[in-house]
C-alpha cells in the first residue's frame, strides 16, 4: 500500500529513533555537594563532643563534683568539727585550670594521722612514712584530679589539729 499523496511517510512511534538524553551534571555536582556539606556538619558535632568529653576527662562536671563531696563526707570521723566548706562550682569548662575544686577543713581535738587520713580519701600512700601526724601529702588521682591533705597544729588552740583537704578536677 502507498501512503496518501501529500502526506510524508513517518514511522511509526516504536520505530522513530530514540534521542539520548542528556543527563543533568549540575544536579550531581550540586546533591554531591549537599551530601558531603551534610557529612562534615555531622562530624563536626560528632568531634565537639568527644573534644568536649575529653576536656573533661570523661565526666560531666556534675559527676565529678558529687564524687568529691562523698569523698569529703566520708573523710570525718565522729568526733571532727567543720570549720569551713567550700563545695564545688559545676558552671566551668576549663583546659588549663581545675576548675572543680571542694575545700573542707576540720578541727580534731588530738593527733590525727596524716598517712591514715590521706588513704581513706584515696591519696596514694606509697611516700610518706607511717605515723607522720603533720604535713601534707599530694598526690594525682586516678580520674585525673588532685587531692591534697594537710594535718597542722591548731594556731590558737593547744593539742588541736586542723585538718584541711583540697580536691580538684579539670
């Protein structure tokens, strides 16, 4: 059969020659972009944190402060007087400094010893000799922090001690 006059022969539409088609490169320049833009923000938190975490060595300074105070509370033995207290302040993120920090004095009516206070409070015990009644100990402590003891005559009372701790974490 021959096509009507005056109208050209067209294939049909299965048979009419497909045209690649052009894919857009600019839409993945810009979704690789978007993705990758995506994944330094995720890492970025991901490493405040740990710096964060590692700046405080692994606590939260909450956690750190109520560890020294049931350090400090456990300290006293029945017949000790406070005398002053400071507790620690958990608002500071410092680097450089310990900012957490607990002091506590104690008034004992006789001699206390040092080696034996500094042990209940975790001090290491591996310098000082035994039966030492005054002085200080210092020592790191396993969290990172520092503690420190000191057993001295009391200036205005006779056969009184004033025992003073000082704990700090960064």
């Amino acid at each position: 059969m021959q096509p009507p006059q005056g109208h050209a022969a067209q294939p049909e539409p299965s048979q009419q020659p497909q045209v690649p088609q052009r894919t857009n490169k600019l839409g993945w320049v810009l979704g690789g972009a978007g993705a990758a833009t995506a994944l330094i923000v995720v890492l970025l938190f991901a490493g405040c944190a740990a710096l964060t975490d590692a700046v405080k060595n692994g606590g939260s300074n909450e956690e750190k402060a109520q560890a020294m105070i049931a350090k400090a509370d456990n300290l006293p033995e029945s017949d000790w007087q406070l005398v002053e207290r400071s507790d620690p302040d958990t608002g500071c993120l410092s680097t450089d400094t310990d900012c957490v920090r607990l002091n506590a004095t104690w008034s004992v009516n006789h001699k206390v010893g040092l080696a034996d206070t500094a042990g209940r409070l975790g001090v290491d015990m591996s310098g000082p000799p035994m039966g030492l009644f005054s002085g200080c100990l210092k020592s790191e402590m396993e969290d990172g922090g520092m503690a420190r003891v000191c057993i001295d005559p009391a200036p205005d009372l006779d056969d009184s001690w004033l025992v003073r701790i000082e704990l700090t974490a960064k």
